[in-house]
C-alpha cells in the first residue's frame, strides 16, 4: 500500500472513531476489563471495521492483536486518555502506527476533542493538520516544561511538570515544541498503542528519544511495556534519562 494510501485509511479510521464517539451515550466503564470504558469498545468497533478492510492487522489496547499474519501491522489506541474523555477533559486522542518489517512505517494522533491531526512518514518528515514541526530546542533543565505518565518519586529538577493523561498527544506535544520534554514513570509503564504514534511523530520532527531502562520502545508483543523518555535536544534527553534513572 502506497503511504499516501496508508494515511487516508488510518484518517477514515480516526474518523469512524470520532462519529461512533458522537453516539456514545454509555459513559461509565465497560465491565470487561479493568479501567476500560463502554467508549473504549465502542470506538475500537469502528476503528476494527475500517483497518480490516484495509487488509492492515491490528494491535489494539482493547481487543488484542487480529489479522495477525497481515504484512503491515497497525497498533492501536481507539481513545488514548479514555478517563479525560469521560469526564469531557479535552485532551483524548486516537492514536494509530503502523509497523513494516522494518519498524514504524507512518502514524497518526488526533486529538478528538479539538480535531488536530499529526501525521508523519518514515523519512519524510512529520506535519500538525498539513503544516510541518519541530522541537523547542531547549537545553536545560531549569526552565524545562515536562510532560509525565505516572508521578516521579523525587522532587523533579525541571522548571514545571504537566500530568495530562494521553501519552499519545503528550508526545506529539515535544513534537510541536509546547512541552520540552516527557517521561513515562509507575511501574507499569506504557502499552506500545500509548506511544508508539506519538513516537514516529517525535523522531519525524526532530526530537530525541529513548527507554529509561535501555530497552527497545519498537515492540509488537501486548504484553510488553515500556518507558519512554523523549526530549528538544540530546542535551536534555541525556539529562532527564539519568535523573528518571534514579527516580
């Protein structure tokens, strides 16, 4: 499939996802899984439906991998930050990469509350509703805006911290330049539909990134989970990695 190809379909599927959203009526959890919301499976439905008949397989948070033997791979988050969607916090996104036999191949992240859409290509660069990104270029530490999942134990020595609670879009967020940085803490870690987009977004614009415990962030396994770190500059992903590396 052509990547231009590939984009129009993960677009349909966030799509279907936002117009099964606006008939949702069920806001409360779904009963089947712990922390899933009736909205999860509502909108993995709709998402399914579209890269299925795209002949993509799928690695979804909500109903595991289908179409397994598929020679393109799409992992999926239905609603990354399902609670803010819940409690109408505008910062849930569906979140979609698509992996080759050589990594991730495109992705996309749209924040369904308020309709951005970040897109990137492997190689090609990555856009914010067709215009392109970039890092904020910041150093230090000091005057730093960090994104987190989960709570450091020490007292963080960046500027300012911010709790947003959708990964997928805290990341595209150090793709834009509106936070410096992000840091998966908790000792769960993060599902590869959690950060997976929004890394392709990352490396596409610029930013750093890395795993806080030095393992690979590229996994295709459900149960696998990671910590990713990224950063403006490697000055400042070096510096958050040996500070998350004690905290």
């Amino acid at each position: 499939m052509e990547e231009s190809r590939l984009l129009e379909v993960l677009g349909e599927a966030a799509g279907a996802v936002r117009t099964a959203l606006n008939t949702v009526t069920d806001w409360g959890m779904s009963g089947q899984k712990e922390d899933q919301y009736s909205l999860d499976l509502t909108a993995d439905a709709a998402a399914l439906e579209v890269l299925h008949q795209a002949g993509l397989g799928v690695l979804s948070e909500e109903s595991g991998l289908t179409q397994g033997g598929a020679p393109l791979l799409a992992v999926l988050d239905p609603v990354d930050g399902s609670t803010n969607a819940s409690r109408g916090v505008p910062w849930y996104a569906t979140s979609i990469c698509v992996l080759d036999e050589e990594g991730p191949l495109a992705a996309l992240v749209v924040n369904q509350a308020n309709g951005w859409c970040y897109q990137a290509v492997r190689g090609a660069g990555a856009t914010r509703d067709g215009g392109s990104i970039g890092p904020s270029g910041a150093v230090g530490l000091e005057h730093a805006l960090v994104g987190v999942s989960g709570l450091p134990t020490g007292s963080p020595p960046w500027w300012q911290t911010r709790a947003l609670g959708a990964a997928a879009l805290d990341l595209c967020a150090v793709a834009e330049g509106q936070l410096d940085g992000f840091c998966s803490y908790g000792t769960e870690g993060l599902g590869p539909w959690d950060y997976l987009g929004g890394l392709l977004v990352c490396q596409e614009a610029g930013v750093v990134l890395a795993e806080a415990g030095d393992l690979d962030l590229v996994v295709r396994d459900a149960a696998a989970r990671r910590h990713p770190v990224a950063a403006a500059t490697p000055e400042l992903l070096d510096r958050m990695v040996r500070f998350r590396k004690i905290s």
